[in-house]
C-alpha cells in the first residue's frame, strides 16, 4: 500500500478489512467511523505481518465505535502510528522498535497477546502524546537495544500473565507514567 487505505463504519454498519498475506504500508491506513448517529466498528486483519512503513492511523469523525487490528504488527523506521482514538491490537508479535508511537490524551493503545508465546518489542522508537498504552493478557513485554524512554505517555501492565524482560533499559520520564496490575 503506497496510497490511502480508509477502512470505515458508514451508514450501513460496521466494516471487516481482511489481508490473507503479510502486507507492508508505505502510504496511510486509517480506521475511522464516519456515520454520525451511530457507532459503528472497524477491523483490520491481517493473516500475516503488516509492516507500517507509512502511518497507520484511528479516527473519530461520527459518532463512536471501536478499532480493532488483528495480526503481527512491525514498526519500519519512517512509521507512525497515531492514535486519536481507542484501538485494540491482537497480536503474537508487535515490534515497535523503531518509528513513532502517538496516543493523543484520553486515548488509549491496547496490546493483547493472543497466547503465551506473544512478544512486544521496543528498542528505541519515539513516543508522543499524553495517553496511555496497556498490555493485557498472555505476553512478554521486551526492551532490547537502545534504551526506550516514556515521556508523557501512560504504560499499563494490567495484571495477569504479562511478563517484563530484555537486554534494554526502560526510562521513566518526569510527565510519564508506569502502572504496575493497573
């Protein structure tokens, strides 16, 4: 994907994007609800890797819904992923090594392991935005690398079988937050 990739909720429902390969995204795909009476759900899945290479976005611009993303997600070093609102990402590997990670205030990123083998990894990338990233059910959160510095975003390690390791260092700035069981 090199252009625009609009994935939305419109008047007759909720929408379902299914890719039954890996898939790298140099361009922009936005999940996004444009009905404005009601909320209507977005879902991307990918049956394979998506590497973001280009920007990968959620939007508001109607009245509500939810984003999903399922499949193994890698963050290319001219990624971005800009949150501006709630996205859920299901996921067995998600590599935010490099790139830029956004979650604009009151927002929140989910990262849900599928099973126990599921890994996120940061070492290095940049963070912005002032809203929260939580990590839930079965995965190993890794810090490998380059040292990973929080500025004002929020992680939550929500209690239950997610494990903290690596070779890295995590740095906790002074506006940022680390939730250890929520």
């Amino acid at each position: 994907n090199t252009d625009t990739l609009a994935i939305e909720g419109v008047v007759g429902g909720s929408s379902t994007f299914t890719v039954n390969a890996s898939l790298t995204n140099g361009g922009m795909i936005t999940l996004d609800n444009v009905y404005a009476s009601a909320a209507r759900n977005q879902t991307f899945n990918v049956n394979g890797t998506l590497t973001n290479d280009g920007t990968f976005q959620t939007l508001q611009t109607g009245a509500g819904g939810t984003r999903t993303f399922t499949g193994d997600f890698t963050q290319g070093a001219a990624g971005l992923i800009d949150i501006d609102r709630d996205l859920t990402f299901n996921t067995l590997a998600f590599d935010l090594s490099l790139g830029t990670l956004d979650v604009e205030a009151s927002r929140t990123l989910t990262v849900n392991g599928q099973n126990s083998s599921a890994v996120t990894t940061f070492a290095g990338g940049s963070f912005a935005g002032d809203g929260t990233v939580r990590f839930g059910n079965t995965q190993s959160v890794n810090f490998d690398g380059a040292p990973t510095t929080l500025t004002n975003l929020t992680f939550d390690l929500v209690p239950g079988n997610v494990t903290v390791g690596g070779t890295g260092a995590l740095t906790v700035g002074a506006t940022a937050t680390l939730l250890l069981g929520g």
